[in-house]
C-alpha cells in the first residue's frame, strides 16, 4: 500500500454539532456490522476514549509541537485505542528518543462511559 506524505495541514479541523451528531450516530449504528464476525459484540470497537488535558498539554509543549496524531492501534485482546504524539512543522512524529512523549491508554468506553450527550446517546 502505497502512503502519501503531505506538508502539515494549515487548515481549520472544527466541525459543526451537528455534523458530528451525525458522524458518531452513523458509526454506532454501523461498528458492530464493520467487523468481522469473530470480532463482533467483544467491545473491539470503542465508542470513546477520554484523556487528561495534562497529558495534552506536555504533548503540545514540546519544542516544535505544531499539533497533534492520533494512531489506531490495537491491544492483545484486538480492543481498538489511539497513540497519540506530537507533530512538528514538517508534519513529523516527534519522537525523539526511546523516552518520546506518547499518550495511550485513554479511558473506554464501554466500560467506563462519559454521562449521555448528543455525540453519544
């Protein structure tokens, strides 16, 4: 598979409610259908992931951070969580060492779940 490198994006990533009451309508309504049978009804596919601002913040700290990746990746139990790392000007993972900042683990949901709101009700 062949991956195209792009320039770091300069461009505004805010989306309206609405449209994000759509998106996340939309894919609890479809998640379960997307995944292979053996993988269905195991929580496989999160409805969330909730982080500190702590984290985000020491992320964004960094010398050179111009924003933020969000990785897909998966635990030994095939659950879906996100890597999160810092980006620079060149639309580089800043990674610098084995000691990188890099932000995992976020909360889950199912299983600890945030109080009902448009974007998950």
């Amino acid at each position: 598979m062949s991956i195209k490198v792009s320039p770091f994006p300069q461009t505004s990533h805010l989306i309206p409610l609405s449209q994000a009451i759509e998106m996340t309508v939309k894919y609890r309504n479809d998640m379960e259908s997307i995944l292979d049978p053996e993988f269905r009804n195991k929580a496989v596919l999160p409805l969330s992931e909730t982080f500190n601002r702590e984290d985000f913040d020491r992320l964004l700290d960094q010398a050179g951070c111009e924003g933020i990746r969000f990785y897909y990746s998966m635990d030994d139990k095939s659950k879906l969580h996100m890597i999160i790392v810092g980006v620079n000007d060149r639309n580089e993972d800043i990674l610098v060492d084995q000691n990188a900042l890099i932000i995992e683990t976020g909360v889950r949901c199912p299983q600890t779940c945030p109080p009902a709101s448009p974007l998950n009700s």
